[in-house]
C-alpha cells in the first residue's frame, strides 16, 4: 500500500476527534453562553462584555503563530507536538473554570478580570489545538482520508459542545424558585463550569495518547531534523503563500459568520422566536442532526465536487436556508411565535443550513493540510504547526468580531438588561432580526465566491506527493 493510499485506522480517527470536545466546549461557551452570562447574569454591559472578548481573542490570536512556530522547533523524546498537547490539559481545565466564576467587584475590575480569564482560556487551548491541528498532514497524505479524519474532530467538537448546551438549557439553566427565568440561573452556570472542565481534560489526554506512537514513532526515524521557517522574515514568506492566503481570505467570511450566529442565538430564539426552555433543549438537540449530516456528507460531497468547490456551494446552501425564517418573517410568511408550525418549519430549515455550514467548515481544515504540503513541496520547508497557527489565528479574530458585532447589535438596538421573552418593544425584536440577517447574508455571499478561488486541487496534491516522494528515494 503506498503512503498516498494509506488510511489512518477508524480507532485513531476516533480518539483523536474526541480531543476536539474540549475546544468544541470552549468554543460554545464562548459563542453562545459567555456574552449572555456576562451581561444578562453579572450585569456588565454587553458591549463592554463583547469588548473584552473580542481584545482577548485579538491577542490570542497574535500569539498563536509563535505556538505554531515553537512546535515546528521543538525537539524532544517525544516529538514536537506532543510535550504540547500532554501539558495544556491541566491549564484548559483551571483557566475554564475561574473564567465562569467571576468575583463580586467594581464593573471595571469584573472587565478587566474578564479579560485576564478569557485570555488564559484560549492561551491554554492554543497550546493544544494548535500542535493538534497541525498533525494532520502527518497522521495521512490521503487527499480524501484527511476530510475523513477531520470529521471525527468536527464531530466530536460540535458534538461536545451541542451536548453541553442542551445540558445546560434541559437541565441546569432551567427555571426554579429563585430563577424565575432559567438562562439567568446562576448556579447553574458554575456547574457547566465543573463539568466541562472535568470533560477537557480526559479528551485532551486520550487524544495525545491515540496518536503518541504513530507521531512519535516516524519522528524519530527522521534522519535529520526537518527545516522549518526560522525567525520572522521566513515565517512572513510562508503567510505570503498565496494558496495559504486565498484559504485564509475564504475562511475570513465563513468564521465569521459563524461567531455571529453563535453569539446571537440565546437572543434570536428568546426574542425572536419566543423560547422556552423546553424549545430551547430541542433547538441544541436537534443541532446535533445538523451535525451527523455533515459527518455522514462530506466526503461524498468533496469526492464528487472537489474540496473548494463543495466548500463554496455549501456556504451558499448555508446562507439561503440559515436566513430564509428572518427574511420570510418580515413579509409574514412564516410561522409566528405560538403557531405549531414554527418549530417543525424553524428547525428543519436550521438543520440543513447547519450542515451544510459545518462540511463548509471540515473542507476548509482538510485543505489547509494540502496547503502544507504545497509549501514543502515550492520552499522546502515543513510548517504544519505555523500554518495550523494561522488558521487558528484567522479563526479566533473574525470569530471575535462576530461576537463583538453581536454586543454592537444588541447595544444598538437598546434590548433591556434580564429582558423577558415576550415583552420587548416589537420595533427592537424586529431590528434585531433585521440587522443580524443583513449581516449574514452579505458576509456569507462573499464567503462562498471567495472559497471557488483556492487553488490547489486532488490531482495537484497527487502530483506533489509523487514527486516528493521521487526526489527522497535514494537513486539505484
């Protein structure tokens, strides 16, 4: 069996997918439960709130590709990525849970205390998504194989973090005596805290352990070791590569969209849509559809279209049915709140869009490894970790101006602090609609053209891969 053919086996697929469920609850909290708790339960201001995410994320995001281009040159008995992904396991889980236990203090010191928490969260992540991401070129060179290992880390991801959420919106955000409105339950936000944490660690762990052998074993049969961009002139060359910076442009749209979605969606189904608690559990449940769908797709999508490609039609898909409720809404020609066809309708429609959006997402992650391959390939160089860097860095910036462009929204259209569904002026709920679908629409539009001009195709990888392999050989 050739190296190109070769596929890494469905156990390690597995267990190396399940570390993503640490970012996948990271990742949820942030996007769909941070700004909330903040500004709904502490009392800070959401745009205030939404600042300090955002400064948080923009500085996280400027340390990772020194993350990435430390693990490149790290040399160890181990390996370069593994002293990582075993160190950050412990700090993930005790930055998590400080960051949802914030002190009773001035509203500036619970900002700047904000701040310092979300900045050591996506700190600790940093240091394991980062060399995690960036073994996937090394775990298979199979064009395809790449999507489907992918696809376990985005299944396990979203899966973690959909669990999480209807965990806390089914069972510890509820309504009670002292809670009259279940989301501003503020127990129940500390025991989400414990529980993800617990939940980090062991995925992190079991992660690092099902590909320590593989990784470690063909580090160490390298005879030399490999040349990486060294300082910053050559790490600027590489970020100059222009298939690396068509993706980065595609997925600047695409991640965006997605850190507004998530930030909006308590006050989308609340306000918008009128939710309960119960409505809200079936909402998270149901997401989890979306999410096998994409499993399942994918790759069959990929194979017959070719990865930029699926990727554009499947952003396109996203944006037509993740908006159509909002805009079929304003004309009256959707369900209203209270009618028995508003969930079925709702739901069916965010199920697709949410599945096309998360195969959009897989494509983007599997052709970043083909871009490490390219660059090897022209320079000569092996930099999986500081192209790994850069997604993350492109990922963690837009997505904090998706959230930031959520507090802007929500202070803009003056929605009341602990507002109860129901009884908001109309006139705001309907700008909240107005302005987020505008948003997402435009953004997601340009996100699906801009993906149709990557580059690098499956017999482009292919004849890469051959010829690397043909200058290696040692000549008879």
């Amino acid at each position: 069996m050739t190296e190109l053919s070769e596929k890494l086996p469905l156990r390690t697929k597995v267990l190396y997918g399940f570390g993503s469920a640490a970012y996948g609850i990271k990742d949820n909290g942030f996007a769909v439960f941070l700004l909330y708790y903040y500004n709904q339960v502490v009392g800070m201001r959401a745009d205030v709130v939404s600042l300090a995410i955002a400064i948080a994320l923009f500085v996280d995001a400027m340390v990772d590709p020194l993350i990435g281009q430390m693990t490149d040159r790290t040399r160890t008995s181990i390996g370069r990525r593994h002293p990582w992904l075993y160190g950050s396991a412990v700090p993930i889980a005790i930055a998590w849970l400080f960051l949802w236990h914030p002190p009773q203090a001035s509203a500036t010191v619970q900002f700047f205390y904000l701040l310092a928490m979300a900045m050591l969260v996506r700190f600790s992540l940093s240091a394991n998504e980062v060399p995690s991401l960036a073994i996937v070129p090394e775990l298979s060179k199979n064009y395809h194989d790449r999507t489907g290992i992918l696809r376990f880390r985005t299944l396990f991801g979203w899966g973690s973090g959909l669990s999480m959420m209807v965990l806390a919106y089914g069972v510890l955000l509820v309504p009670s005596e002292n809670y009259p409105v279940g989301l501003l339950n503020k127990d129940g936000y500390s025991t989400f805290a414990f529980i993800g944490a617990g939940i980090m660690v062991v995925a992190v762990l079991v992660s690092a352990l099902s590909t320590h052998k593989k990784i470690v074993n063909r580090y160490k049969a390298e005879n030399s070791h490999p040349e990486t961009a060294e300082g910053f002139t050559q790490m600027l060359a590489a970020f100059r590569f222009s298939p690396y910076m068509l993706l980065m442009f595609a997925g600047t749209f695409a991640f965006t969209n997605q850190g507004l979605m998530f930030a909006m969606t308590p006050y989308l189904l609340t306000h918008v849509w009128e939710f309960g608690s119960t409505e809200l559990t079936l909402y998270s449940a149901i997401l989890f559809i979306g999410v096998v769908m994409a499993f399942v797709l994918v790759t069959p999508i990929s194979m017959r279209t070719g990865k930029a490609k699926g990727a554009a039609y499947l952003t396109f898909c996203a944006v037509i049915l993740g908006t159509s409720p909002y805009w079929l809404r304003m004309v009256g020609l959707f369900p209203v709140p209270g009618s028995a066809y508003l969930i079925p309708a709702l739901f069916s429609l965010s199920v697709i869009a949410i599945a096309a959006s998360i195969s959009a997402m897989i494509l983007t992650f599997s052709m970043m490894a083909d871009v490490t391959d390219a660059y090897e390939f022209e320079a000569g160089k092996r930099t999986e970790g500081l192209f790994s860097s850069g997604m993350w860095l492109m990922q963690k910036m837009v997505g904090g101006m998706g959230i930031l462009l959520s507090g802007l929204i929500i202070a803009f259209i003056k929605l009341p602090e602990q507002a109860v569904p129901g009884t908001v002026d109309p006139a705001i709920v309907d700008n909240l609609a107005l302005i987020y679908v505008t948003i997402m629409s435009v953004i997601g539009m340009t996100g699906a053209w801009a993906y149709t001009l990557f580059p690098l195709t499956e017999k482009d990888h292919s004849d890469r891969l051959a010829k690397l392999a043909a200058t290696s050989s040692p000549a008879e």
